[in-house]
C-alpha cells in the first residue's frame, strides 16, 4: 500500500510504462490499487508478474512474484 499522495504530484502511468518496457518488461495492464500503480505483464526474464510502484517516484513497492 503506498501513502496518500496528491494526483499532481503522480508521474504519469505513460512514464512508468516506458521506464518499465526500456528494461526490457511487457506490460499487458496497469492499473491504480491502494494509492499504487499496479502493473501486470512479463519482466525482463520473461517471468509473468505483478507489481506494484509508487506513484511518485516508480519504485517498486513489492517485489515480482
């Protein structure tokens, strides 16, 4: 679960996308869970995951499953 923060201080889910397909993820689905961006797709050793990042800064908040 990430903190509250303020919608204008979110980087865009466009940006996290493309931080995320530059190293190499597919992403199929991102979504907003618990003030988080939640992502669904493959990473880059092809494992399938779900991860969640913070809005703000797009670090993960859970590690890949």
């Amino acid at each position: 679960k990430c903190e509250p923060i303020p919608k204008k201080e979110w980087k865009s889910q466009a940006e996290l996308e493309k931080k995320l397909t530059d190293q190499g993820w597919k992403v199929t689905r991102v979504k907003i869970e618990n003030g988080c961006y939640e992502v669904y797709g493959r990473d880059e050793k092809n494992r399938k995951v779900e991860t969640f990042f913070h809005p703000k800064t797009l670090a993960v908040v859970t590690a890949p499953k």
